[in-house]
C-alpha cells in the first residue's frame, strides 16, 4: 500500500449515527496508541535489515564465496586433475592386468579349445555318426510293426469293451431307471408341490399382505411423529438460540470487529506516515551529525593522501619489485642455460662425440621460396633471431 494514497474506509450498514462516530474516534486513538510502537519497531527491523543485508550479508557471502573457491574448489580440481585422474589410470590398468587379462587368457587359450576340441567335437559326431543311424532304425521299427500292431489290439479292446460294458449299462438305465425315475416325480409332483404351491398361494401370499400394511400404517403414523417433534425442535432452536444469536452478531460483533478492523488499518497507515517522518528526521540528523563530517575527511583528506601514497610509493615500489623480478628471472634463465651447456660438455668430455667447431663468422643463410627447398639467390636473407628467441627475450 502506497503512503501517498488514502482510501475510505468501508461504508456500514444503515442505521449508525452519533453513537457509532463517538464511540468510533477513542477506540481508533486507542488503536493508533497500541499499533504505533509495533509500527515503529517493524519499519526499524525493515531498515535494519536492508542494511545489514547490503553492508555485510551481502559483502560476507562474496568473499565466502571467493575464499571457499580459492581454498577448496581450485585445489580440488588441481588434485582430481594432477592425482586422482593419474592414480585412477593407473588403478584402473593394474586391475585390468591382474583381475581381466587373465581370466580372459584363460577363458580364450584354455576353455574355449579345451570345450571345442574335447566336448563339442565328440558329441557332434556321436550325434551324426551313431545316434541318428538308431533314431531313424528305432522310427522305421515303430512305423512298420508297433502302429498296426497297435491299431488291431485297440479294436478287439474297443469291441470287448463295447459288448461287457456299455449295453448292459445303456439297457439298464433306458429300461430301469429312467421309468423309476418317471414315477417318482410323478409321485413327488401330486403329494409334495402341489400342495405346497396351493398353500403358498391361498394361504401365505394374502396373510404376508395384510402384514405388510400394517406395518406401512404403522411406520407411516412413527414418521409424522418424528418429523412434527423435529419441527418442534428445531423452531424452539431457532426461535430460543439462533434468533438472539443472528441478532448479536448483527448488532453487536459485526460492526464492532468492523470498527475494530477499520482502526486497525487507519492507524497502521497513520503509523507508517509517522514511521516515516522520524525515519528522515533520524536519517537526516545521522547525515548531518555523522554521514557529513566522513565524507568531509573522505574527500578532503583521506583522498589526496591516497593519491599521494599511490604515485610516491606504490607506483615507484611497483616498478622496482617488478624490474627486480625481471632481473632476476633472466639470470635464472642464463644460469639454466649455463648449467646445461656444462653437462653437455661434461657428457662429451666422458662419452665422447664430436668436437667444438672453431668459432667463426656467421654467414647470412639463403631465403628459401615458398613451398620449395631450393634457394633464390635474389631473395632476403631469414632474419638473425628465430621467433623462440624473441619470446624468450620479451618473457626476459
């Protein structure tokens, strides 16, 4: 919510007058008296902790952040690239040489061949040589002799079978049982159903009716009297406990939680201007007794002295530290090189090889054209210094 804008409260109910605007002007100067320390305190909690978010929150977290990148992420990388990585191949190499390379030697020189030659070859042949010749004898034997062997015995069964065992079954139960069977639902048919169906229907059908009437009456006479002593209860209800209530929360609790309401948001607002102005007037006197004065010296006496300490003694001190740097790198090139050219004499001196050319005055070589090995005798000569040697000069 902006401070600039102020809106109006929202409109009552019809029916407020004097009462309502007396009682409603102490209860908001109450409210402005109770809610203005919160106000104050809350907008000094907000200020504080934008600044401290902007002077140290934020500064603290930049240089944690550079000093966790400095003293863990670059040292980790450093020894993951330099160490681990290395020692990981190496790992990885001695496991390969002493868990693989074996079993896979072992598996390709010894049971491969060993399998081929011993297992498979045997059993191929055995296969094709011996068990084939007796599989082909053993299904031309069953096709000759077992199956009309075996067609005529399952007909002589199928007719000993046919006259021992189905008719006389058949002959029993078509002139034997079935007419039993006849006769006893007949029987079963006039003394049990019959009379049992005439009784259902004569009997129990109209006695089960006039049951069921009854207790429809009766039912019907319970649920008006539930129904008109529910009616009695829920008018005594509402007519006893939510009328009156309706009517104090009408009269009564709704207009005092919205006055209540409406002093709590005057008086936040009116606490926010007042928060405000002693905000400024605080900032104002902590400019004009602190802020000013720093920045004063800042600019009048700490800035010149800088720049006088940085031209007389930085920038001298700087150069000279970087002059000596220089120095002293090219005499560690030129001691380098010196040591190097003493173990190569040395070296010649206890093996032997061929021996120091007389020093002599350097010839201009011949350009070579682009793209050939012949020279041009009309071209440039090459230049005395080859490129590596400008490097190291310009790194000297």
């Amino acid at each position: 919510m902006e401070y600039g804008k102020h809106q109006a409260p929202a409109r009552y109910e019809a029916g407020e007058g004097c009462p309502t605007t007396l009682i409603r002007i102490p209860v908001r100067i109450v409210v402005l008296v109770i809610v203005l320390p919160v106000r104050l305190a809350w907008d000094a909690l907000v200020a504080g902790a934008r600044a401290a978010d902007r002077v140290l929150l934020r500064p603290l977290g930049r240089a944690l952040s550079r000093l966790f990148r400095t003293a863990v992420l670059i040292p980790a990388a450093w020894l993951y690239e330099t160490v681990l990585t290395p020692l990981g191949r190496a790992l990885l190499w001695l496991a390969a040489a002493v868990l693989v390379w074996p079993w896979v030697a072992l598996w390709r020189y010894a049971l491969v061949p060993v399998v081929r030659y011993g297992l498979v070859v045997p059993v191929v042949w055995l296969y094709g040589a011996v068990l084939t010749p007796i599989g082909h004898g053993l299904r031309r034997v069953y096709r000759e002799l077992l199956v009309p062997l075996g067609r005529g015995i399952g007909v002589v069964v199928a007719w000993l079978l046919t006259t021992l065992l189905v008719r006389p079954v058949v002959g029993l139960w078509r002139y034997v049982l079935v007419p039993l069977a006849l006769a006893a639902s007949w029987l079963l048919d006039h003394l049990l159903v019959r009379p049992v169906v005439w009784t259902y229907r004569h009997l129990l059908t109209p006695l089960g009716h006039g049951i069921t009437w009854l207790l429809e009456r009766m039912a019907r006479g319970i649920a008006a009297l539930v129904s008109g002593l529910c009616a009695a209860v829920v008018w005594l209800v509402a007519t006893l406990v939510v009328a009156p209530l309706g009517w104090l929360y009408r009269r009564v609790l709704a207009p005092v939680g919205r006055e209540v309401a409406a002093a709590f948001g005057v008086a936040w607002r009116i606490a926010g201007f007042i928060s405000r102005a002693v905000g400024r007037a605080v900032a104002r006197l902590a400019w004009h007794l602190v802020g000013a004065p720093v920045a004063w010296v800042w600019r009048t006496v700490c800035t010149p002295v800088g720049h006088c300490v940085r031209d007389a003694v930085w920038a001298p001190a700087r150069r000279a530290a970087v002059g000596t740097g220089r120095a002293v790198r090219a005499a560690l090139l030129s001691a380098r090189a010196t040591v190097a050219r003493a173990r190569r004499d040395a070296w010649r001196a206890l093996v032997g090889g061929r021996g120091a050319s007389w020093p002599r005055e350097p010839g201009s070589p011949r350009a070579r054209t682009l793209g050939s090995t012949t020279t041009v005798p009309c071209a440039a000569p090459e230049p005395e210094i080859s490129p590596l040697g400008e490097k190291n000069a310009e790194r000297g």
